[in-house]
C-alpha cells in the first residue's frame, strides 16, 4: 500500500512539474478582440475580468502568446480609444 501511494505521489509531482513548464512561454495583451464579458482583466471602466460589455470592446484586452495578436484582425498591443 506504501509503494503505491509513493508511486502516486511521485506521477502528480511529475505532471504537476510538467504542466509548470510551458507556464514561461511568453504572453501578451491583445486589446479589441475580447468577446463581451471575456475579458482577462480591467477595463478603463470596470475593475474585473469578465466585465466588458461589448465584443471588440476597445480598452478590453486578452492574454494570447506573444505575436499572435498582430495576426487577428482588430487586435492591438495597446488600448484604442473609443
């Protein structure tokens, strides 16, 4: 019983270092392409994630990997006025 609950232990440290890894891969926000209330983050008018009130709202941003964002149409790496 020892023997497989240390095995256990040792698989879920293992998966769990795993799953830590790609965690460094690098990230950027991407402004206007947010569907409403799928926000990552605050807005210039709400202080939550989830929070935006209209698609491609232009201060709502989402997290995406680094370089995606100039690839889809709308997005931006600042925030638009309006």
């Amino acid at each position: 019983m020892k023997t497989t609950a240390i095995i256990a232990s040792a698989l879920i440290a293992a998966i769990a270092v795993a799953g830590t890894a790609g965690a460094q891969d690098k990230t950027e926000k991407c402004y206007g392409v947010a569907k409403a209330g799928k926000n990552d983050c605050q807005t210039a008018t709400s202080s939550c994630s989830g929070t935006s009130k209209k698609d491609a709202q232009a201060d709502a941003w989402i997290s995406v990997p680094a370089g995606l964002c100039a690839k889809i149409v709308g997005g931006s790496t600042a925030a638009k006025k309006g």
